[in-house]
C-alpha cells in the first residue's frame, strides 16, 4: 500500500522541541542497525501527545472535582476514561509489536539535491497495522498501512546536508493521546557528490 502524506496527522507532544529533545536523550545513538530490525518489546517507547497531556489534565481535575464534591458519577467517568486510555495504550503497542524493519535501496544524489531514504517494513502477523509512520526532523511525516503478510517502502525526502540522520519509526491511533515510537539508524552516508554546476564553477 502507498505511502499516506500527512495532513494533519502528526501534530502533538512528539514534534515539540522538547520531545525532540527528550527523544534525543532516549534514543542515544548506538550505531547503524544492520540487517531486518524486529521491533520488540524493548525497542519500542511510549510517549504522550500534546492530546494526551491536555487528556491527563482533564482527569486529574475530574478526580479533584470529584473527591472535593464527591460525586460518585464524577469517579465512575474519570475512571471509565482513565480505563480508555491504558486500552489505546495497548492497542498502540499491537500496533507496532512485531513490525520488521529493514533499509531500502537510495540513489545516490547531488549535494544541495534530496535524497529519497526508503525503509522497508514487513508485517509478518495477522493483524492489520495501521498509520504506521516515518519521520526524520525537517521533513514531513508519512503515514502508511501494512496489511497483514505483507511489506511497504515508503520514502523520505531528506536534504543532502543532513544525510546522517537517523529514521524514526512511529505509530498514533485511536484517539491520538499516546505515541509509540521506535527510534532505528538505518542510514548513515558520510558525504554527498558536489553537483555539476558547483563543479564546473571550481577553478
């Protein structure tokens, strides 16, 4: 199945500058992944999007308002829906558990140009996955469904002056109030070839 551009879909906690920073700190750099990459139970994290902080403030003053009025409905919503959440909570890691990622093929490209990065993901179980996302900083962030035994390589338009990146792997449903992410280097190119203009103008 193609890849999903976004629209609308990647806003939240996981594109502010302190989630780029808290995921800087996670997700220390440890090298290239080489080979399929299974995404497991220890390679995967799970973050709050902007929507799940405001849903966390929303309960924690249900459960004040609650306690202080004691409202017995007001403790069986704020729990029902605290209950909701640790269910997309779940649901969120069927979505990504077991997933195998691998790096695809890239052309090489000029200096100054974008490079395609495509990463190949496979979905070796029964269940559909759905908005599986690609993200790398400065680029937008596309979307895509891996129907069950079968794979999808979506691409990534990367600047040539930040090539050295890494790939992130994502995934958002339900509600959009939690964010699994998986953070995978499945590139590293140490430089690009100057293009033909920028070498016809050195002397």
């Amino acid at each position: 199945m193609a890849a999903i551009p976004p629209a609308d879909r990647g806003a939240g906690f996981a594109d502010s500058r302190l989630a780029r920073t808290a995921s800087d700190w996670i997700f220390k750099p440890r090298g290239r992944e080489r080979g399929r990459v299974v995404l497991t139970q220890r390679r995967v994290f799970i973050l709050p999007t902007r929507q799940g902080i405001v849903f966390a403030g929303m309960l924690l003053l249900m459960l004040i308002g609650s306690t202080n009025y004691q409202l017995s409905l007001g403790f069986a919503v704020t729990f029902l829906l605290a209950a909701m959440a640790i269910v997309s909570i779940l649901h969120t890691f069927r979505n990504l558990a077991g997933l195998v990622v691998s790096a695809g093929r890239t052309a090489p490209v000029f200096a100054g140009d974008s490079a395609v990065f495509h990463v190949r993901i496979d979905n070796p179980g029964g269940v559909m996955r759905h908005s599986v996302a690609l993200s790398h900083p400065g680029s937008p962030t596309m979307f895509t469904d891996v129907a069950p035994g079968q794979s999808v390589e979506p691409g990534i338009a990367v600047p040539a002056a930040a090539h050295h990146g890494a790939h992130a792997l994502s995934a958002r449903i339900d509600a959009g109030l939690v964010l699994r992410q998986s953070r995978r280097e499945l590139y590293r190119l140490s430089a690009a070839r100057r293009g033909p203009a920028a070498a016809a103008a050195q002397p």
